[in-house]
C-alpha cells in the first residue's frame, strides 16, 4: 500500500482520538444566556467530526482499491516475466 496513503489514514486515526477527548468538554453546564451559542459549537463539533469520518472512510475505501490495483500490477508483472523465462533442455 501506498506509504502516503498509510499515513494519511494513521493521521486521521490520531485526530479521530483528539475529536473522542475533545468531546469530553461539550457536556460543560452553561448559563442560560451562553447556550445557544454552546450548542452551536457542539453542532459545528459535529459537523467536522463527520467529515473527518466521511474523509476516513474515504482513505479505506481507497486503501481497497490500491490493493486491487497492486494485485493487478503483479498479475501483469506475473505474465511479462513469462514470456521472458527460457526453460534450458
């Protein structure tokens, strides 16, 4: 697989821990006059956790293609490299 793509799913593995201990802080009491304001941080939370989880699923799904990708590199290596063997009699 390919070393950027494993680091870029790695990365995003560590933000998805930083997003689970962020959250943590979204259950804060507020005064009533601050929580109209708190819940709209906590939706804005929301939606980039969710494209930090849709852009993950991405990486996977892109992590199976890369590996159809390399099987069908091989496979086609498999079949030049047959053509170039010589068997000696």
């Amino acid at each position: 697989m390919n070393a950027k793509l494993m680091k870029a799913m790695f990365d995003l593995e560590k933000v998805d821990a930083l997003m689970h201990s962020a959250e943590a802080y979204l259950s804060i009491d507020v005064p009533p006059e601050d929580r109209e304001i708190a819940d709209r941080y906590g939706y804005l939370f929301y939606a980039i956790w969710d494209a930090i989880q849709r852009v993950s699923e991405d990486l996977e799904q892109l992590s199976g293609d890369c590996l159809v990708v390399d099987a069908i590199y091989a496979a086609e290596d498999v079949r030049r490299r047959r053509g170039t063997l010589r068997t000696e009699e």
